[in-house]
C-alpha cells in the first residue's frame, strides 16, 4: 500500500521514545531496520503495478467513509521512494554500531524516520500546500539531527542550516502563496490549467524566480551552496549521507522539476538558465573540492558538483537527459552515502578525518579501503561501476541536443571529480602506513557490512545496466516527459 | 482600514522583537502575540480557517513548545552575539520592507483577481475532506519538534550509563 510510505515511518517514530524507556539498543535497531526493509520491499512489490499500468491512484478509507487522502504513484516518485528506502536502509544498518557512542538511539532513529516520512511524503503529494508542509517535516527533522552530537560545531552548523533553509522554505511558500491567489488552487494538475487560462506570464516568471531560489538553496545549486560544506560535513556520518545522498536531492531537485515540469512546463529560457547553473555548480565545486583537507568537507563540495550534473540533465529536458540525470541521482545517493558512512568508518577507526594526518590505511583496514574506492570510482565515472552510465548517458544527451559546450565542461568536470577522488584514495588508503596507524582495526561488523551492501549495489548497477535501466530508469524519466507533455499541450 | 494598518504594523513590531529581545520567554510570547496579530488579520480577510491554524498551532501550540523548551535550559554562560549578526537583522528588515514596498505593491496590481467568494463549506469539511493531508505533514511537524527537543536537551550524561 503506498500509505505505507508515510504512515509507517511515522507509526514507528510515534512509539520509539516509549520503547527506548524499555531497551535503549535492540529494539530501536530492530524496529527501524524492519519498518524501512519493509518500505524497500514494498517498493519492489509495486513495480510490476506500475510497470503494467504506469499510474496508480489510491485513495483511503475510514471506517467505511473516504477520507480526502489522495496519492498518485507513478514511475518517478516509485523510483525516488526506493532511492530513499534502500540508501535510509543501509544507513540504519550502518548507525547499529557508529551509535554505540552516541547514545540516545531511540530518539535518533525516532528523528530519522520522521525524515524520511517527510521526504516519502513530499515524493508522493500532489499539492503544492503539502509539498512546503513535508519540506518541513523532513528539514525539523534534519536541523536536530545535524545538531544531534551537541557539540559546538554541530550546534553551529545545525543554526546555519536551519537560518538558510528557513529563507529557502520562505522563498517557495511565497511563491505557492502567489500562485495560489492567481488560481486558487493548489493541485498540481489544477495549477497547470488555471495558469495556463490565466496568461500572467510577468508574475509566473518572478514566481519560477523564488522557486529556483527557495529548491535551489535547499539542493545547494552554486551560488546558494554556501550552507553544505558546514552542515554536512558537522553531522554524524550517518546524517551526513543521508543529507548529501537523500535529502538535497529529494527538498531541493524532486522539488523544483516536479513542479516546473508537472505545472509550470520547460520554457527554453528557463531551460538555459538551469543549465548553466547546474554547470557553474559543476564545475565551481569541483574546483573548492580539490583544497580540501578535511574528508567530509570533500565530499560535501563534491555533492554539490554532482547535482550539477543531475540539475544539467534534468534542465536539458531531453527524454534521453531526463533519463541520465535520474540514474545519476540514484547512483550518486548510493555512492555518496557510501563515501560518507566510509568516511564515519574512518573517523571511528582513527579519530580523524584530516587527509594530512591519514596515510597507509589500505592495508590496515582493506573493507573500508575497497569500499571507499568503489565509491570513489563510481561517482568519478569509472567503467564499469554505475556512475559511468549516468554520466555518459548525460553527456550523449547533451550531444545529442546539440549543446556540445556544455558536453565539454562535464568531461573535463568528470576528469576533476576523477582528480580529486584520487587525492583521496593516496593521501588515507595508499603509501606506508604511518607509525601511529600501525594498530588500527577494521570498523565494527554493522558499519562495514552497510558499506559492502552498498559497494556491491554500485558494481550491481553497473554490471545490470540493461535491465535495471528499463525497469527502473525508464519508466521514472516517461512519467516525467509525460509531464512536459502535458503542460507543452496546454500551451504555457 | 486603519485598524488594518494598526494590525499590520503590530505584526512586524512584534515580529522584529521575537528577534531582536534577548530574554527568550519574552521573545515566545511576542512571537505569540504576533501570531495572534495574523489570526485576526486573516479572520478580517474572510479565511477563518487559516486565522484557526495560526492561532491554534503558532500562537497557542508552537508558544507551548517553546517555552517548555526554554523551562528545560538553565542559566548557563554568558553568549555574546557577533556584532555583525546584531545588525545584520535590522539591516536585512528594513531591505525586505523597502523591497516589499516598492515590488509586491506593482506586482499585486498585475495578478489577476481571485474568483472571490467565501471558503466552501464548513471547517470541518474544509480540514476533513479537502485538506485532510496537510493535518497529516503537521502531525509530522510536530512530532519532529517534540522529537527535536527530546534529542537537544537531553542529558548527556545518561548517554555514557547505557
């Protein structure tokens, strides 16, 4: 049932606190494993549905009477609801352990699950008024999570956050507001006609301006970045991936192409504009990556490139680039959660995340080693791991369209990413281990296996590239285009 | 229209010194009071049910968490603000009012005017039928801030007897 993906989450983190007073450890990490292995496997159980009938619609009953609670499942919001599913799943598996020092569990997880109804929600709403709401759900959520070790640095991230993500959610509720008085509507489809009927191209222009800003500073688009590299790289690695892996992607990109391609349509212009900040971020990321000392903080800036490049496909509008751009999107939520548990499995082995102090690591710790390197790889493009697809599938898009330029600057971004990556794998994994690292251990059994889990889910996807592309890609970038479609019909 | 602008003015007053007042229960309560403020403005503009959420969850719900919040604190360190962020505030108010002022009034005049009426129904219906999942993302929210101040305020010395 689709509800599940909302009720669920927020069923189990309802009770969590209460069934803390009674097991601080086992039954948290039971019940938080279970409730989202059961959202996973209920997102594989719902795509053949899809797959034959391409849309479902399911409406709820109370006590015999139907409540107004309305969801349409379609191949893109399946598609997010398994992206999130499967990387919060691994993430759970990994805070078994990494918690351990943390305490407090139940509340964490209680968090944590609340975050991910809010973005199931937002995944699944199609109201402009329940968008901003669930935003909000996940981004309360988010604020304490980042906070959640209390020490100052987290407190000061988490109030940086909170102040730029306020402005952002302040931004798209003034333009819901806006759009709202034009139609008096809030439904997606409603929206799209009555803005169509209505011609106000002057006020919809400035609306489509907040919206880019209100999503664009929740996806940290340069030049609304400035809040990532503090925020990430402060939280538990466990809420570090789920920020740059989940979070940013589904607040800020679902966010902005679900309206702009379901209600407000693709103009060429805005198009353009899109694209050239999806390439800025690429590239000006990119760069701020590459003097990095810090891992987290690396890996926050290499996020923000990497939503250049979903931002760039997206933005093409090409059934071909919508399609790249969404396999990017769940290759780089897969790899870069595993890069940031990998780097919470570094921390926790050594007690430091400075490039200059790390040396050696790779015959210490070979299971944290391999499996930052398969991420690594993967997000930098390399065959076959799955990121190759999806950036290859991009840039073909790209020529395709004929916008050979902006092919060009993702090359060469690829080859930064590449470069960069590297600087990574020699400064902690490869050299002579260093006299202090001499003793280290591999990380605790839950926090390795999650990366392996993850690790083999990169080279899976690459090797099963076919299949997977057109059971999961396809159907997803088809409900998308339909979008555009539509609203192209309708005349905007 | 005078009691409208009393209203307005009362509300960005009493906003401005949810920020700028340093004792935070006074800081609550002004942000309360404001929140009333918009309550009564939206009750003027025909949306009662809007002027219900925003009494009933920020004046009333939302004041309740915070001051709970601060009843949960004890008088710790002296915090010193940055200069900077004490002026960036006033700054930035007095940016917004004269953008606001100058754009929102010429982009008003070119939205075209909602088909007017009264809201359809009663709140009943309006919360139960039409906007049945809002209730649900605001049981998210609120459950997120109970949750928030559970895990910000907790002990961190019970952290360590696990």
């Amino acid at each position: 049932m689709v509800f599940s993906f909302i009720v669920i989450p927020l069923l189990v983190a309802a009770f969590l606190p209460l069934v803390g007073k009674f097991s601080k450890k086992l039954l948290p990490d039971v019940l938080t494993n279970a409730a989202l292995a059961f959202l996973v496997f209920n997102s594989i159980l719902l795509v053949k549905p899809i797959f034959n009938q391409g849309v479902i619609v399911q409406n709820l009953n109370w006590l015999g009477e139907r409540v107004n609670l309305q969801v349409a499942l379609d191949g893109f919001n399946l598609f997010m609801l398994f992206t999130i599913s499967l990387v919060s799943l691994c993430i759970s598996l990994f805070s078994i352990d990494y918690l351990e020092h943390y305490g407090h569990k139940s509340t964490f997880y209680a968090l944590f699950l609340v975050m991910i109804a809010g973005m199931n929600g937002l995944v699944l709403v199609p109201d402009l008024f329940s968008v901003y709401l669930f935003l909000e759900v996940a981004a309360v959520a988010s604020y304490a999570l980042v906070a959640f070790g209390l020490g100052y640095d987290e407190l000061e991230a988490s109030f940086k956050y909170l102040m730029l993500s306020v402005v952002a959610s302040a931004f798209a509720l003034l333009s819901i507001t806006v759009i709202f008085g034009m139609t008096g509507s809030l439904n997606f489809q409603a929206v799209a006609q009555g803005l169509q009927d209505l011609q106000a191209r002057l006020v919809l222009g400035v609306c489509v301006a907040f919206f880019i800003m209100g999503f664009g500073l929740k996806a940290a688009l340069v030049p609304f970045h400035a809040w990532l590299p503090d925020a990430h790289p402060s939280a538990p690695a466990p809420i570090s991936a789920m920020l740059s892996g989940l979070l940013i992607k589904v607040s800020g990109i679902y966010a902005l192409f679900r309206i702009i391609y379901s209600v407000i349509g693709l103009t060429p212009a805005l198009s353009q504009l899109l694209m050239a900040l999806g390439t800025i971020s690429m590239v000006v990321a990119a760069l701020l990556a590459l003097g990095q000392k810090d891992i987290k903080r690396m890996l926050a800036y290499s996020s923000i490139s990497q939503v250049g490049y979903i931002v760039l496909g997206l933005a093409l509008g090409t059934p071909l680039g919508i399609a790249g751009a969404l396999f990017h999107l769940f290759n780089h939520a897969v790899a870069k959660g595993l890069l940031f548990l990998n780097s919470g499995s570094i921390q926790h082995i050594t007690g430091t995340r400075n490039l200059e102090e790390l040396g050696g690591l790779g015959k210490m710790v070979p299971v944290t080693a391999g499996t930052n390197l398969v991420g690594a790889l993967s997000i930098a493009g390399v065959p076959p791991l799955a990121g190759f697809w999806s950036k290859l599938i991009i840039i073909m898009a790209l020529i395709q369209a004929k916008e050979f330029g902006y092919a060009l600057v993702a090359i060469l971004a690829s080859i930064l990413t590449l470069w960069y990556y590297l600087l990574i794998q020699r400064k902690a994994f490869f050299g002579r281990v260093a006299e202090k690292w001499s003793q280290v251990r591999e990380a605790p059994f839950w926090m390795s296996a999650a990366n392996v889990v993850l690790a083999l889910v990169c080279i899976l996807v690459g090797i099963f590239f076919t299949p997977i592309f057109k059971t999961w890609i396809s159907p997803a970038a088809e409900a998308l285009a339909r979008g555009i479609q539509q609203v192209l019909m309708w005349g905007l | 229209m005078a009691i409208q602008i009393i209203l307005l003015c009362g509300l960005v007053i009493f906003s401005a010194l949810a920020i700028l007042l340093k004792d935070l229960i006074k800081a609550a309560l002004s942000l309360a009071v404001a929140s009333l403020l918009l309550g009564i403005i939206f009750f003027r503009l025909a949306a009662p049910y809007a002027a219900v959420f925003e009494i009933s969850v920020v004046a009333g719900l939302i004041t309740v968490l915070f001051i709970l919040t601060i009843a949960l604190t004890k008088k710790g360190d002296e915090v010193t603000e940055a200069r900077l962020v004490k002026l960036a505030f006033p700054v930035f108010l007095i940016l917004f009012l004269i953008i606001d002022g100058l754009v929102m009034k010429s982009l008003l005049q070119k939205i075209p005017a909602l088909p007017s009426g009264p809201e359809a129904g009663t709140f009943g219906e309006v919360l139960w039928k039409q906007r049945t999942f809002d209730l649900v993302a605001q049981v998210g929210v609120i459950l997120a801030g109970v949750l928030a101040v559970l895990a910000l305020f907790r002990k961190k010395e019970e952290d360590k007897d696990e």
